[in-house]
C-alpha cells in the first residue's frame, strides 16, 4: 500500500485492529514503572522524553516512578507525518546539561531503531554517566543492521504492522488513541 492508497484519518480509526487495549497498556506501564524503579531509583536520572511520541508515555510513567528525577526533552525525528523513515531531522537539543548524567530517554516506539541509536549515541558524545531507553512498544522483527538492537525497558512487544494510538501517530493524528492499533491492510 502506498502512501496514496492509506485510508483516511476516520477510515484508519474505524477499521483499525486493536493490538493492545487500554487495560493491556495500563498493565504494561506498571511493570514499566517497576522495572525503571528498580533500576533507576538511586541514580537521580534525567529524564528525556523524546518528542512527539514519547509526550503520552512520559506523562504516563513519570507519575509512576516515586524517587527524584528530572525531566527535559529532545526532538529528532525520520518521519514527519509519514510512514515511512527518512533523514534525521533534529528539531531540539535538551536544556539541561548531559555531562555526567545519567539519562532515561522516552519514547513511544522501537521499530528499524535508526532514530533510538541517533539519539543514545548523542547523549554519549555530551559525556553522560549512563544512557538507558524506554518505549512503550517494540516491534518484532523491524530492526535495521545500524539501529539500536533493543530497549533497556520494553512495556508492549508487537508484530510489525502500521500502529497507532498512547504516543504513536497515524498521519499525525490518534496520538490520543486509547490503545494501541494497526492500521488495516498496512
């Protein structure tokens, strides 16, 4: 299917598979929360939630995780709107010193692993302590030979289909999607 041929905005919604319901998230983010405390809760880390896709989720986590921590963003992104990755685009660069750090990075999604990769070995050129990954949902099986292999902490393991929905965005829209979807025939 190309990108011509994607439904609309309402088809894609309407007709999507529901891969994870809200209560299977929900499940998720708890073990999440565990596993990031667990490792996490002495290190006062900083917290990168990687925009857009990681907004969802970090605002989802953070007020699981009962220990000091600090929160800042970054921005790099390979596909603006679209299905498919292209070039990384940096769009911004935490405020907060990296130096001696160690950084939680947020985001919604691990599939080919290109932009994940990008963004760690960025943090590790600023000079952190530690550089560990979070996403809601990784895909089985879409990793690409340069990206990063796998998360530190994994909420949902999914097949390689189109999704959508708690983060992950079709044509930029159902972000606020409760769930998570696959879009039909894609």
């Amino acid at each position: 299917m190309t990108e011509q041929n994607m439904p609309s905005i309402e088809e894609a919604r309407r007709d999507a598979d529901c891969l994870c319901s809200t209560a299977q998230v929900e499940q998720a983010l708890q073990g999440m929360a565990q596993a990031v405390t667990g490792r996490l809760q002495a290190a006062n880390p900083l917290c990168l939630s990687v925009l857009t896709g990681g907004i969802i989720l970090t605002g989802q986590l953070l007020p699981l995780l009962d220990f000091p921590l600090q929160l800042d963003s970054i921005h790099a992104s390979r596909y603006r709107g679209t299905t498919r990755g292209g070039e990384l685009q940096w769009k911004k660069y935490p405020d907060t010193e990296l130096r001696g750090q160690t950084v939680l990075l947020i985001d919604d999604i691990l599939d080919e692993g290109l932009t994940l990769r990008a963004l760690v070995d960025y943090c590790q050129a600023q000079g952190v302590k530690e550089v560990l990954t979070a996403v809601l949902a990784e895909k089985q099986g879409a990793r690409h030979s340069d990206g990063l292999a796998q998360a530190d902490f994994t909420g949902l393991h999914i097949p390689n289909r189109y999704v959508f929905g708690y983060g992950l965005d079709y044509h930029k829209y159902w972000r606020n999607a409760r769930g998570i979807y696959a879009v039909k025939g894609f």
